[in-house]
C-alpha cells in the first residue's frame, strides 16, 4: 500500500525541478526496466503490479499503478532510480571520441543520441544545459537501454571544450566534408540544436567546421540522423 | 462559416479509411503549410484564421479551428489536399537509387526518412502497405516539406522488386559493411521493421544484405538513423 506521501512524490519526479530536489528519477514499462536491469542499472524501488514477472521492491494494485504512473495508459512496472551525475576528469576529453550536445532539445532526439553513441562505442557524450534533462523519462526510453551503458556527462559546455587538446569539429551547413572524419581516434564532435544549429559561445571554441554535403532540397537533416552520420564516418578505417 | 457537415468531414480525414475514400487528406501548421506551399504544393482548400499572414480559400474564426483541427492545440491554418498516389513505372527501379521501407511503422521514421532521402536526392522512396500511411499528418509534418519533393510510391514490395535488375540490398544485423556501397549509381537499399527488420517475403528477393558495424552494446539503430547512413555511403565518391 502506497501512502498518500508516496504517490506525491513519485508524480512529482514528472519535472525536472523535483527530480534534482530529490536526487531521483522514475523509469516505467515493461521492455526499458528489464534492459536497464540487464544493463547492471540498480535501482532503489521497484513498484510493480501481478501482471510484472520480474524483481520488485513492492507489489501494489493496478489502482494503485494507475495513480503513480506519469502515463495515461500505465504499465506493470515503474522503478525509482538515484541521479548520480557524473563530473568530467581532468584531461579526458583527450583520450578517445566525445559527442557533445549544444542545446538539442527534444529527448527523443537526445535518447536516440545515447543509442548511437552506444552502438558505435564512443567514450562519452557531454551534454549542455539547454539538452533535454538526461533524467527525462522521454531521453531514457527513446535510448534503449543505452542510458544505463553510455558515459553521459551534463557540462559546461565551452568552458569543458575550452579546456581539451584535441580537435572539436562542430556539424554545421558549411565546413569540411564529414568524409574528412575517418580515422581520427581522439576528437570531440559538437551538435547543435535543432532549430539553431551551435550556439555563439560554442562556435567561438572550435577548431573546424565539418558539413554532410547537401544534394537536394531538404533544409537540414535530423540531430539524431547526423549524429548516426558523424559516428559511422568517425569509425571508419581511414583509406 | 463551416457547416456540421464539413466539419464531420475533416474530422474524419483523421483515419486512413476516411482519407482513402474521399482521396483527401489535411496538414495543419504554420510552418508545414508555408514549407509545402513554398515546395510547390497545391492544396484545394485552406481554411485560415485571422492570424495566418498566407493564402487562404476561406477565413474561418478561431472557434471554428478549433472544433475543425486534429490536434488539442489548433494553429492558424489547416489545408486540404487531394491524395494523388503514384505508380511505378516499369523498368524504374533499374534507374537510379531507391530506398524501400519495409514495414516500417512509426510515423515520424517515415517522414524523418523522406527528408533524408531529399537530402541526399535519392530518385524514389517505395513504402509496403505495412508501413505508416504517407497521407498521416505525423508522417507529413517528420518530414518537414521534403513530402513535396520526394517521388514517394506506395507499393506491393516484394512484387516491385522481384522485377528490378539492378542489385537489391537489404539492412540487417549481419552482411557486407555499409561501407561497400560508395560509389553504387543504381540499387535499391531495404530499410525493415524497427522490431522485426525486414520481412520473409521480402528477404527472398535481395541480392545481398549490408550491415552498419556494431562495435558497443546498443541492440539496434534507428530506422531513420540507419537509412541515413545509408545515403552518406551511397553519395560517397567510391575510392
């Protein structure tokens, strides 16, 4: 049985500015829960009804379910899980492939980021301030999993790129072409929001430009679909 | 003034039976209107409120919009459109480079693809019954104008492509690295299911399947992010 003091707070883990209060955030269905559990994520509360086969920390009702889900149609299950936010080292952008997010907005787009990134092996993604909140159940669904797996780092932005050695090429509709990419075994890669490309601050830190080559009519391309791009040509074999 | 009777009418150009039967079909959206409108678009009817600054057939108050639109928030402008599906023509496939998507049923995959596929001017985009229905407003508005621009064909896909002769390439999880396509001026590149891939009957006529490295934990991409891999390859000058 769930308190009514519960079932506040786990409604109000909906918004951003509660789940920083509370160091939490809350995941729900059946398909993400079991992958981040396969992923080695721990979390602290597992609610879940009858309908849920696996590992809980409390079984309640289907009303109960109901009024705690963040969803219209809720599932079986909905875990509580500790924010532990992770803070850049010293030096480490210089080692490896960093992806670094300048104000890409919608979390779908920042979740299928996590996936790619992932599915690539890059070393990390750093993530600015205007992002999508990491925590956001809409970021953690739409990355597959790939949320519990992906070094992800909420920074500042150009004062963590001002500080790193290697080149930081930002996508942008001119540059260099994306073909240029292979090979590079330490770099970090910035994309920038969807309606406004790379911020002013950001674009002061640079090093180059890199472009896809436009041959038709569309205005721009997806974030998520230039950052699938980026990385294939990143890990390339240089020719 | 609408009457209850066209009311009725575009509310029930909502579903894909409704919009088959009257061959009609509705976009909603300052931004999508004018994309369309600029693209070369010509809509038969355009209901507008004061506050849409473009070409209109009728104004209408923001009362009316609202009991009018598909959507809980209305914008100022909701335009009607005749369906005007495309045919292939024989021995088209053997010309050029054709996406075709297999199954693929989220919407905004859909739309996100046909902008890639403006992007990188591919010839053609095909789509299986089982896919989103191109005449959605999600599918649409994903693809942000590049629906105008795109020859888009619905088709029987196994059935089209048993007649290509030019090599028929589908994704999966396993086959020749993406990164054999550069340079390839006629093919046709299959982008399956985003749970199941690409389907049986399907899978019997390609000629090979083509892969994108996994080199870390994430069990798939996108289907959009894949197609779009996909065309940066093709369009690469092949070394």
């Amino acid at each position: 049985m769930l308190t009514r003091g519960q079932f506040q707070r786990l409604k109000e883990l909906k918004e951003k500015k509660h789940r920083e209060a509370l160091g939490l955030f809350v995941v729900e269905g059946e398909k993400v829960v079991s992958e981040l559990l396969a992923a080695g994520l721990v979390f602290s509360e597992i609610y879940a009804t009858a309908a849920w086969g696996g590992k809980r920390t409390e079984m309640i009702t289907e009303e109960e379910m109901a009024r705690a889900s963040h969803f219209p149609t809720p599932s079986s299950v909905l875990a509580v899980g500790e924010i532990q936010r992770k803070t850049l080292g010293a030096g480490e952008l210089n080692k490896g492939l960093t992806l670094a997010l300048d104000g890409v907005q919608d979390p779908g787009n920042v979740g299928t980021i996590l996936r790619i990134a992932d599915w690539f092996a890059l070393d990390r993604v750093l993530l600015s301030p205007t992002c999508a909140d990491l925590y956001s159940q809409k970021v953690i669904n739409a990355s597959m999993g790939s949320f519990a797996r992906v070094r992800s780092i909420a920074v500042n932005l150009p004062e963590a790129l001002g500080e790193a050695e290697v080149p930081i090429l930002g996508c942008d509709l001119e540059g260099d072409s994306v073909h240029s990419l292979a090979g590079l075994n330490a770099a970090v890669i910035v994309i920038g929001s969807e309606g406004r490309g790379i911020s002013g601050e950001v674009k002061a830190v640079l090093s180059k430009r890199i472009t896809i080559a436009r041959l038709g009519g569309a205005e721009s391309l997806n974030a998520a679909v230039a950052a699938g791009i980026v990385c294939d040509n990143l890990r390339r074999k240089s020719s």
